[in-house]
C-alpha cells in the first residue's frame, strides 16, 4: 500500500517539523560542553553565567542579555561559539563544539530561546513588552580607567558588563570606584 503526503507536508522544512526543545536538545548539549565551568552543581559560574539553574538562566535570555530571542549576533552566547578557536572569547576554550550542536543552539535562539518548549517566550511576544537593550555607560575603576560598557545586572558583589565588542564580563564592585559602584547599585531593577 502507498501513501501520499499531502504537497503541504512535503514543502515544510524539516526545522519547522522539528522545532529544537531546551529540555530534549539545548539542555543536554550545556550539559556536556559547559557544566564544567558554568553551573551550581560544579560550583563554577565563569563569567557570571550558571546553566543547570533555569531560574537564573532565564534571566540571561532577553534583549541586550546574554541571548537575545531571534538576534543571533547580539546572542553572546551563540557568538563565542562560533569566533576563531584562537580567540580569547571563543567557548568552549581550546575546543570547537560538533556542528551538530551549534546548529541546534543557532536554531534554538532563531526560533526564540525559549526553556520551556513555546515557541517564543511570553515576554517577546511583542515589542512593546520588551525591555530596551542595556545602554552602553561609561564605568571608572580604582586605578581612574574608563570602562566603556552595558550594565547587564548585578550578581553578588560582581557587576555582569556587555563590552561595545559583545564580550561580557563579571566585574567586581571592589574594583569599581565610588561613583560606578553607585551607579551599578542604582541601575538594579
């Protein structure tokens, strides 16, 4: 007996079919490739970013955050994956992932970084919701240095900085003078 699929089936990609779930297919690629410097369970959180708790990862997922729904260059998360192997920001240092698996996360932040399997997050459900991106500022350390950058939130007695070039990075208040741990502290929402 043969079947026919009606010509609608036939023209849908297999991304549209397939559509990647966190939980069956990001989850377990961080898992494997990134625990090991960034999750509760190792009590390692590189760079401020833990992945094996959702509830703070969530936090990480928005405009002008670490992945940005739909917005694969301004995704940190997707573009260290995918910079030269010689690059200081590349991630997983002194290795590429399998293709395999940054095709699934380039898919997963096409399709709206979502973590519990919508196909866009609630929050990005329009524009008008979503926040505007972090506002590049300029940060004065103790040694009078400007850092020219975008508060991203304040965790713990670090302050998460988005650099003009992307890179983020897990400042310590200490470092920071008066004036800019002021500034951090007030910009806490």
């Amino acid at each position: 007996m043969k079947f026919l699929l009606p010509a609608a089936l036939v023209a849908i990609p297999a991304a549209a079919v397939h559509a990647v779930d966190f939980k069956r297919d990001i989850q377990p690629i961080l898992k494997a490739e990134c625990y090991k410097c960034h999750s509760e369970e190792s009590g390692k959180e590189k760079g401020g970013f833990v992945f094996d708790n959702l509830e703070r990862f969530a936090k990480d997922i928005g405009p002008g955050r670490t992945i940005e729904p739909g917005n694969l260059k301004e995704s940190h998360l997707y573009t260290t994956l995918v910079v030269e192997l010689d690059d200081d920001a590349h991630m997983p240092p002194k290795k590429n992932l399998p293709e395999a698996s940054i095709a699934k996360i380039k898919q997963w932040i096409e399709e709206g970084a979502s973590l519990d399997g919508n196909k866009k997050p609630a929050a990005a459900s329009t524009a008008a919701a979503m926040p505007a991106p972090a506002a590049i500022q300029n940060w004065t350390n103790t040694e009078g240095r400007i850092i020219q950058a975008a508060m991203l939130k304040l965790d713990g007695e670090n302050v998460v900085l988005r650099m003009a070039n992307g890179q983020v990075y897990n400042y310590p208040l200490s470092k920071l003078s008066p004036e800019s741990q002021a500034q951090a502290k007030a910009g806490v929402k």
